[in-house]
C-alpha cells in the first residue's frame, strides 16, 4: 500500500478515537457506538491492507 493511505488511515483513526472519547465525556451513549463502530472498520479495513495499528482487543471489536 501507499504512504499516502497508511497515512490516511492513521488520521482517520485518530479523528475517531478523539471523537470517541468525546461521545463518551458527552455522555452520548449512541455516539460512542458509532465511534467504536469506526475505530473497529478502519482497524479492519487497515489489517486488510497488511497495515499494523496500535489497538487495543475492545477497539478492536468495537467494545467499549
């Protein structure tokens, strides 16, 4: 894969883990399902694409 797309999957990693965690000081129960939500596809999408992201086992499964 590119540097262009290892680096796009990091940002949008990044804005979902800091959107996440603002649902979650929020209180906003559906938005941290969403949240997780994104945080599991891009982990998915990036390990498809032979790309290793640090993550935890509950980002990983979109737990919370």
């Amino acid at each position: 894969m590119t540097a262009m797309f290892d680096e796009e999957l990091r940002e949008q990693l990044a804005r979902a883990r800091e959107e996440l965690a603002a649902a979650r000081e929020d209180g906003d129960a559906d938005g941290v399902q969403a949240y997780l939500g994104r945080v599991a596809a891009l982990l998915r999408l990036a390990s498809q694409h032979g790309i290793q992201l640090p993550h935890t086992p509950e980002e990983e499964q979109g737990e919370s």
